[in-house]
C-alpha cells in the first residue's frame, strides 16, 4: 500500500474511533454546548479547517454547536479570549505575548497554525530589490502598529543591515497594495497570504513583485495560534481536549482534501473567490506543514521555537519582565495527527 493511501486509511481510523466516542460521550448525547471560536481576523482561507470541523461534523460529534465569528486583529482576540467574551481563539503568537507580558491577560497557545512565520516584504524588481540588503535606503510601506515594523530590527541584524537604514511610510493596511503597484513605495511589509491577490493585479500592471519572507532570511518565528484562557484548561480540560482535537481534525482533513475542504469555506463566505482561496490555502498549508509538524504532530509546539520567538518580541518592544516558556503554551490537548499531502 502507497503511504499517502496508508496515511489516509490511519486518518480514517481515527477520525471514526473518535467520532464514535464523542457520540458515546454522555454531554454530547445530552445537548450541544455552545461554543464560541473568535478568529484573528475576517474569514479567509487561513481559517478553512474550522469551518471543515463545522460542516463536517467533528464539532457537533464532540458534543459542540460552535459559532465561528471573525476578528479585529490578533491583540483584539488576546483581549477578548482573556475577558471571557470567547472560549478560544486565534492570535498571532508575538500579540499573545505581548498581552500576557504588559496588560496581564491569562492566556496561553495550545497549538500553533502557523508554524512558519508568513512575515513577507513585497518588493517592486524594477526598484533593484531582492534580498534584505536591498532595502537600504528604500521605503517600506506599513501601518504604523504593525507586527512585521517591530520584528524588522531583528531581521536587519541577522543579515548585517543597520534597521534604520530604510525608510518606513505609514499607511492603513487597505492601501498598501495599491501603493506598492502605483510605485508610492517601494515595498511594503504584510503576509505571504495575500500574494494570490497582490501579484496578478501587479502583473497586470506590468510591475513585477519579489518576495523577502523573513523565515527565508532567518527570522522564523511562530505566528497565528490557538489560545484560551489560563483558567479554561485548569477548570475544563476534558471540554477543551474535546474541542481542541475536533478543530484540528478539521485542519487535518483540509490538508488532505483541499478542493472539498475551501469548497466548505466557501459555502460559509460566498464572497470569496474560491480558486483565489484554493492558492492562499496552499500558501497556509506549505507553512503549516513544516519538517517539524511532519515528525512531532499537526499543531505541536516546541520550546526552543517558543522561546525564540518570546526573547525577539521582548526585544523588539523592550519588554524586561521575565516569563517562563512553560506559561505561554501546552501540547497538553493536542491529538497526534500526521495528514499526507497526498492528493494535492
């Protein structure tokens, strides 16, 4: 048997062994418990797993009628999550930090979406910019609060730039596009994901766009993650490993069946383009799926990465207090799946 074929046939074991104990769970015969999954940011393809668990079932097999509402930024979700507004969420892990670390928010990751960082520089070719170095002396188009403008002083350093060499113009997250294409700036700093949309409308207008992903360039730091409150997994474990493995379930099923699984995206944001959707997936999953997810598990988090990407935002938002690895995230809920790539 081919191990794409053995993978899938391990996967659908599991999934039916776990279905059928939620169904034999006692809260899940006796009524849904509602659940409220609050996303980082406006539904696209980065969020296509959950709404897989959604329409697939999981959620409603491990006992959960979940609503899945979209976000206002990843500090705004930390902030919610904390306050109890929802029961779990997804936040860039550096704004998870941050929130523990200066306003006291009671929160902690229990699996990492993003395991590569999709912090990207998009650059104009005809401007002469390839690589980091490149960028001396060129403008950079970001919003003023933005997560890639406190990180980008570490990745000059790594690559022996002086980080005030470059030129930083300040503009809301809605035009930089439009900026980068015009020739306004000549970069702009934003996530990989939205490269199917940014580079057919600069082709179309004949500018080419290079990217300077901050992982290819030594700074690889975890990004979007599940969290929830300190007290959730203190008061409620066995609901929040329920939760926890159908959500990555979903993820899991997305990976292997990509068409169906944007299709139920889709279904649930009809506004969407789902052949655009398709490639942001793929653009999701080759950063999901990393050599260390493949060996380790979907989700898992290590350490040593934990660590890394704690001491950078310390620095980069000149954060002294001392907060140990172990109170920022726990592989404590996650199931051990190992989805194949084959069918893509």
């Amino acid at each position: 048997m081919r191990k794409g074929k053995f993978a899938g046939a391990i996967a659908g074991l599991s999934l039916l062994a776990f279905l059928m104990g939620s169904w034999a769970n006692p809260r899940g015969a006796a009524g849904a418990e509602k659940q409220r999954l609050i996303f980082n940011w406006i539904p696209y393809a980065l969020h296509t797993g959950f709404y897989v668990a959604k329409e697939r079932g999981y959620y409603k097999a491990a006992g959960f009628d979940v609503t899945l509402d979209r976000g206002y930024g990843s500090s705004d979700t930390a902030k919610k999550i904390a306050a109890g507004v929802g029961n779990v969420g997804l936040s860039d892990f550096p704004a998870v930090i941050r929130g523990r670390a200066t306003a006291g928010l009671k929160i902690k990751a229990v699996g990492v979406l993003l395991d590569r960082s999709v912090n990207v520089i998009y650059a104009r070719d005809d401007r002469g910019i390839r690589k980091p170095t490149d960028l001396i002396g060129k403008t950079i188009g970001a919003p003023k609060v933005s997560a890639l403008r406190s990180t980008f002083p570490a990745l000059a350093k790594m690559n022996g730039i002086d980080p005030n060499g470059v030129n930083w113009v300040n503009m809301p997250g809605s035009a930089l596009h439009s900026a980068l294409i015009s020739g306004k700036v000549d970069s702009i700093a934003t996530f990989s994901t939205i490269g199917p949309k940014l580079l057919p409308k600069a082709l179309k207008n004949n500018v080419v766009v290079n990217p300077i992903l901050f992982s290819d360039y030594g700074l690889d730091l975890y990004s979007v993650t599940m969290i929830v409150q300190d007290k959730e997994i203190q008061k409620n474990p066995g609901r929040l490993r329920r939760f926890v493995e159908a959500s990555w379930r979903g993820v899991a099923h997305a990976v292997e069946n990509p068409g169906p699984a944007v299709k139920d995206l889709i279904k649930n944001r009809g506004a969407l383009s789902e052949a655009t959707e398709r490639k942001v997936w793929r653009i999701v999953v080759n950063h999901l799926m990393t050599p260390y997810q493949r060996t380790h598990g979907l989700g898992q988090m290590s350490a040593a990465k934990t660590k890394l990407t704690r001491d950078i935002t310390f620095k980069a938002h000149n954060i002294t207090k001392d907060i140990p690895v172990e109170d920022l995230y726990t592989n404590a809920f996650l199931p051990k799946l190992f989805p194949s790539r084959a069918s893509w």
